[in-house]
C-alpha cells in the first residue's frame, strides 16, 4: 500500500510556494531529490535510486525512468490548491518515496530506477476541446529535454488524462508503446499487471498518431502524456489517470487519491518487474520486422537525428 506517502507528497506540494526543504527532507538522506529552479514559478525534481544490479554500480539489469508528466500542480491566482493535471507528479513522487523507504528497511531493486517531475503551482489555463487545461510557465520542449534522462532504457509517463471523450471510464489506464514513432500493441505483460492490481478488466488509453508528434506542431493532442517519447528512442508507455466525464486539467477538488494509490502501485510493481527482466514494454523481433517491412517513422517524434 502506498497511501501514506500519496497523501503526504499531496500535502506537501498544496502550496503557492515549493517548500524545497520540506520535500528533500521527505526522503531518507541518502536519496535526496535533485531540485533545479528554472524560474521562481517551476522546479524540477530528480530521483536517482541505484539498484542492487543497476548499471550505476556496473550491473546488467536494465534502468526505468518515472516521469510525473504535469503542466502544472496550480493554476493559481485563477484557483486556489491543488489541480487536476497534478496527479502524474504526486504519483510519481509518492511512488519514489515509498520505494527509497522500503529499500532503507532492507528491500531492494535490481536495476536503477530515476523519477523525474516538474512542479509548477502558478501554471495558466489554456482554452482546450471538450474542457481547458492549464500549460506550464515553462517550453514543453525544456521541460520533457529535463523529464527525460539519456540513461532510461524504458521510461512510464504518468500523467491525468480527463479532459477527453475517448475514455469514459475511472481509474487507471495503459497506452500502446511507442517506440521510435511506432505504437505498437499493448505490452501483455503491463496488462497482466493492472489486471492484478485493479482486480478489473484492464483499461487501454486509445491513442492517435498527432498524440506522439511535438506539442509545437500545432496538431491536436489529447494531452502530454506521450511527450517523453519526442526526446527519446526508448520505449514509452502512458500511465493514465482517467474518468467518466471529462474534467479540466485546471478543476480543484478533483483528484481522486484511491486512482492515484491505484496508479502507484501499479507503477511500483512494473519497476520490479521491468528491473528483474520480466516485464517487455515491446517485442524487439516484431519491432525490427516492422521497421524492415515499413521503415522508420522516427520523422514524427522528432527523434530522427538523435
């Protein structure tokens, strides 16, 4: 269970101002956030966890990155306290705690794990279909070049996904991976996982081919969830916080800490198994017969001079 830590992290970032101290000292000494200030409204936050096997200490099990995806945690001064498009960073923040906690009672990991978020309280809110997000103070492009570390063989993009008519359902959803400008099929081996975690039938976030293109284009997206996968040839997989009826990135009072607990485990689980080689984003044979029988597609997110 990582309740505990869900509502702690949500506390301590329901502010107007990051408390930077408050938040480093979460976390047990020897995991301390890396906290960057871009501008007096946006810091990023960077977890470094090494494994027992990891490649930081020269092992061979493979390293996950954990993007909280979040234009912002506030839309302040048009409302007051925590906002919808604040989920991904509360789950991955809460994800990261609860992990360096077990790890310091004994538990372990077998490969690097390094989470990633921004944290913006004053993000502006921004007309949208069917409802308004809120975009952060900060270029997409800066902040997704900071989400994404050059060292993530894999990388979870956790972000609310409410404002849309394509999932009418709450709780938590997956997306198809995407790799190099390919979706492909959905990872069996992440639907075994939430079909465990949730006790339920899995949810599948559908996708379009705009929603893997740069947010710059001027294309329509369904949010950001796929924007990790512009500045990386890793796999990505969406990890989507969703509900029955499309609510604003900006709306307050409606994030729903069960789905976030939900989404945190869920995560929790996927980096152990990904960590240990159980768990495939994608199939790397299918992935290399795709690109043979159809060529690259990588011109679409952008990653084709990487």
């Amino acid at each position: 269970m990582i309740w505990a830590e869900i509502i702690e992290i949500s506390k301590l970032i329901d502010s107007p101002q990051i408390d930077r101290k408050a938040v480093k000292a979460a976390f047990p000494p020897r995991f301390q956030p890396e906290i960057t200030s871009q501008t007096p409204d946006v810091d990023f936050v960077k977890i470094t966890i090494p494994g027992t096997n990891g490649r930081i200490r020269g092992g061979e099990s493979p390293t996950l990155g954990i993007i909280g995806r979040s234009e912002g945690i506030g839309a302040r001064p048009e409302v007051n306290g925590l906002i919808s498009d604040s989920d991904g960073a509360i789950v991955a923040l809460a994800t990261a705690l609860k992990i360096t906690r077990m790890i310091e009672k004994g538990e372990d990991f077998a490969g690097d794990l390094i989470i990633t978020t921004h944290l913006c309280p004053r993000a502006k809110i921004q007309d949208h279909d069917p409802v308004p997000f809120v975009h952060s103070k900060l270029d997409m492009e800066k902040a997704i070049n900071f989400e994404v570390d050059p060292a993530m063989e894999a990388i979870l993009s956790i972000d609310a996904t409410k404002g849309n008519r394509v999932l009418n359902q709450k709780g938590v959803a997956i997306t198809p991976t995407l790799k190099e400008g390919y979706l492909l099929r959905v990872s069996e081996d992440l639907l075994d996982i939430l079909e465990t975690i949730t006790g339920k039938p899995p949810l599948v976030l559908p996708l379009t081919t705009q929603d893997i293109t740069p947010y710059s284009n001027g294309l329509y997206h369904i949010n950001s969830i796929m924007q990790p996968g512009t500045a990386t040839r890793s796999p990505v997989v969406g990890i989507a916080i969703t509900s029955e009826t499309a609510i604003p990135g900006c709306a307050v009072h409606s994030t729903n800490l069960p789905d976030l607990e939900t989404a945190a485990r869920f995560v929790f689980a996927t980096a152990q198994k990904f960590t240990q080689r159980k768990c495939k984003l994608f199939d790397p044979e299918e992935f290399t017969l795709i690109q043979k029988l159809y060529g690259k597609q990588d011109h679409l997110t952008g990653t084709e001079n990487d």
